[in-house]
C-alpha cells in the first residue's frame, strides 16, 4: 500500500505542473473571450437561481435551476472545503489559501463555459434533461472515443474515487470524536454510510435533488455561522493572518519547508478538487435545469465556484490560522481542522464539526453518483449496467470509511487531473458558443427583457443541430 502511495504521489508531482498550466491557461483565455464575464454578471447570477422551472411532461415538474445548483454544490461543498483546505496548509503553508482563491476568480469563467455548453447540448429523459461533457464532445466533435473515455474517467473518479474521499473523511471525524478503537468505529460508520448510500441512490435524480436542496444550504449555514464567530473572537488577528497569507503566496517566508512551486501546486489542486471549475462534473448537474437560456446556467455555476471557495473553503483557512496554541503536525486534514476548532470554541467544536461534515460528505457521495450515473446513461441504457454500478458505489463507500487518508487524497488528485485534461482540452476550441451564446443573452438583458433562447437565433455556429432541446418545446423557451 505504501510504495502504490509513493507511485501515485509521484505521478502527481509531475503531472500537475502541466496541469498548473493548463487549468490557468484556460482560465485566463476564457476571462478574455468572455471579457470577464465571471465578475460582470455577478447580479444576473442571483437573479439566474431563483427561476422557476416549467413541465418537462404533463404532470412531471423539471428541476429548477435552484436544485441544479444543489446537486452541483452536493459535490463541491463538503470534503474538499474542510479537510481538504487543512491538508492544503499542512503541506503548502498559509500562501495556498491565496492560489486557492485566484483559481476560483479565474475559474469562475472555466466554469461558466462548460456549464453554458451542457445546457446548449443537454438532451430529454424521462424524469428531466440530462448532459455534460460527453454530451458536448459527442455533438460538436463527433469524438465518440473522446466522449467514453470521459466517461470512463469521470464515473471511476466520482462514483468510486471520491465517495471513498468522502466517507473517509466522516469515518476520521467520527474516529475524533469517539473514545475507543478507531477501526470499530470507521467498520461501523462505513456500513451506515453504505446503507444510506443505496438506499438514495436507487431512487433516482428527483430523489438526489430533493435530498441535497435541503441539506447542502442548512449544513454549509452553519458552518459559515460557527466560522464568523470565530473571525469575531480572534478579531485582533486577522490583519496578521490576511499578511501571513499574502507574504507566503508568493514565497516571501517560508512554511514547513514549503517552496514556492509546493504552495501553488497544493492551492490549486485543493482548488479545483473543491471548486471543480473546468474538471467537467459540475456541466452535468448544470444540464439537469430548465431553464428559459443556457447562459443561466453558466452564471449559475459560476457563483457556486465563488460559493464553495471564497466563502467555505476561506472558513476552513480562518479556523485553521487563527487557532489558539500549537496544531499537531500529524493529524489528517479532517482532525487538523477540528481541532483548530476546538481550540477557539472548546471541545464542542470536534463534535459540531463531525456532525457537519457527515452531512456535507454524504451530500457529496450522493451528488458525485448522480455524476455517475448521468454518464453511464450515455453509454448504455442498460439497468444492469446500473445497478452494477450502483452497487460498487456502495463497496466503495465502505471501503473508503477504511482507507488510508494519504493514498485516498493522491488518488483523487491523479484522477481530477486526468478528468480535467480531457474537458479543457475539448472545451478550449469550444468557448466561441458559449460567447455567442452570452452576446445573445446580453442583447436580451440590454433591452429589459428576461433573456430566453430558441436554437435558430445562432444558427450557423458549430453544433447547431445539436441543440435538440431549444427548439421551443420546453414551455419555459416560449416567450
């Protein structure tokens, strides 16, 4: 187990530095094209999330752009935004906190490509809509080996890589917080998890995004709540703690022995594993929606980028840089955050924070399935392939509840890496659509109109006929 651990952080170390490059690269092209779209249409976002969906059939409501927005934010908010953000610190210092940040603002326009792109491609099923990646790729490219290698890549990272992030995290938080053997307690936790696990999951995408709409704003509330308080008993320090984190971004001081090249690479690998701008999973929650323009969607989720890092994952940093006396070097991410916890509100703070992260982490494992399972659609339709599927989900929630915390975490960063590369690499000669797919919406906005789309408005553009579900049937493109 160690020396697969010792292979796979190899492999990340120099895979990332391309990844570096191409995550930002994409991202400033995209800030560009779309004249930084990301920051203009902040208002628009707000306004975007609060439309109403209409009737995907007689008597079958389609999920609103709210609940797409939850099952997105069921994935990006959880593991990544607490033990993730700790685990970032302990190897990067303060300083990957700022590259965390500056990949969130640049992703932001990443995100809002792809998501724009799936609800352009988006295609009907019998409970809503459905796309992604694979989607896009297959309609515009025609690349269908492209479009199953996506596949591949995106239902072994979320469906069985990241649920095992996830439930080892409950499982660490859970072990924190119970006196006794550790392993009784994570076998425990790991069986509860994986019945809980099935018996959502074979319920279906309604069924997913009726469960995350109420759990993901309720959990990730209250850990904004406890976060502030925090901030408001250390008030004194946050000018040292904002300065600590500027002076190491750029390697000004140095932290734990952490260079320069250390501390970006963990912000932004920490960052696009909670933010998920441009890694392709987020476009399959975004496709769900129906809404009146597929720029909605784009806005939509850029905000959730701006959501899950600016505001949970700075929480997470606060806590773990203003906690009072010495942090031990050697807790997991999960255990370093609730300790610091602990040491600025007292005890309880272990306990609220496991309580916390058993909702966000199982909000994530039901979000990453339907990631899962979205795409498995794509390939086949076959029930047994499913089920099949369904069912390694749950083995590897429970295995995960056991697993090792590092070969866990390395894991999931080899596999986001290779999920990213694919995406960006299709969706960088694709960004023009999306463009002319804002230009349209803004020349709506510019007239007082709420914005809605009919696929002949663009006709010409690459992909056009792929648009099958703008062509007017969905009552909320009629004006």
């Amino acid at each position: 187990m160690e020396n697969l651990q010792t292979y796979v952080e190899t492999f990340n170390e120099h895979y990332w530095k391309f990844m570096i490059v191409l995550l930002v690269g994409a991202g400033l092209w995209f800030c560009i094209t779309t004249i930084v779209v990301q920051i203009r249409y902040i208002p628009d976002m707000f306004k975007a999330v609060v439309e109403k969906p209409s009737d995907i059939s007689e008597g079958q409501k389609g999920i609103s752009a709210f609940k797409a927005f939850t099952i997105s934010a069921a994935s990006r908010v959880g593991t990544g935004n607490v033990a993730g953000v700790a685990i970032a610190i302990a190897t990067g210092g303060p300083g990957a906190v700022f590259w965390m940040w500056m990949l969130a603002i640049i992703g932001g326009a990443t995100s809002f490509i792809e998501s724009t792109l799936a609800q352009a491609f988006k295609v009907r099923d019998s409970q809503s809509y459905r796309g992604g990646p694979a989607y896009y790729i297959t309609k515009v490219w025609k690349l269908k080996w492209a479009a199953a290698l996506f596949v591949v890549l995106i239902t072994v990272t979320y469906g069985f890589v990241f649920n095992a992030v996830q439930s080892n995290s409950i499982s660490e938080a859970m072990a924190q917080s119970f006196d006794g053997d550790p392993m009784r307690t994570k076998i425990i936790v790991g069986a509860v998890l994986s019945l809980l696990t099935a018996i959502i999951i074979f319920g279906g995408v309604q069924r997913i995004a009726n469960f995350t709409q109420v759990i993901v704003p309720v959990m990730a509330t209250m850990y904004i709540v406890i976060g502030i308080i925090v901030l408001a008993l250390n008030a004194d320090k946050i000018p040292g703690m904002v300065w600590s984190i500027w002076t190491h971004a750029f390697g000004i001081r140095e932290f734990a022995g952490a260079t320069l090249g250390t501390v970006i690479m963990k912000g932004v690998q920490r960052g696009l594993f909670s933010n998920e701008a441009g890694m392709g999973s987020v476009p399959n929650a975004a496709a769900t929606a129906s809404v009146s323009h597929p720029v909605k969607q784009g806005l939509i989720q850029t905000l959730g980028v701006y959501f899950d890092t600016i505001v949970v994952c700075s929480i997470t940093a606060f806590i773990i840089l203003l906690a009072r006396g010495d942090m031990d070097p050697e807790l997991t991410g999960m255990q370093m955050t609730q300790n610091a916890l602990a040491s600025n509100v007292g005890e309880w703070g272990i306990h609220f924070l496991t309580v916390v992260i058993i909702f966000l982490a199982f909000s994530s494992v039901i979000g990453n399935y339907y990631y899962g399972e979205s795409n498995i659609e794509f390939l086949t339709q076959s029930k047994g392939v499913l089920n099949g599927f369904r069912a390694l989900v749950v083995v590897c929630v429970f295995a995960g509840a056991l697993g090792s915390v590092p070969l866990v975490w390395a894991l999931a960063d080899t596999f986001s890496g290779l999920m990213a590369t694919v995406n960006l690499l299709a969706i960088l000669p694709m960004g023009g659509i999306a463009v002319a797919l804002l230009k349209h919406f803004a020349e709506q906005r510019s007239q007082g109109l709420n914005p809605v789309f009919h696929r002949d408005d663009v006709k010409g553009i690459r992909g056009w006929d792929g648009m099958e579900c703008w062509d007017g049937s969905d009552p909320l493109t009629q004006r």
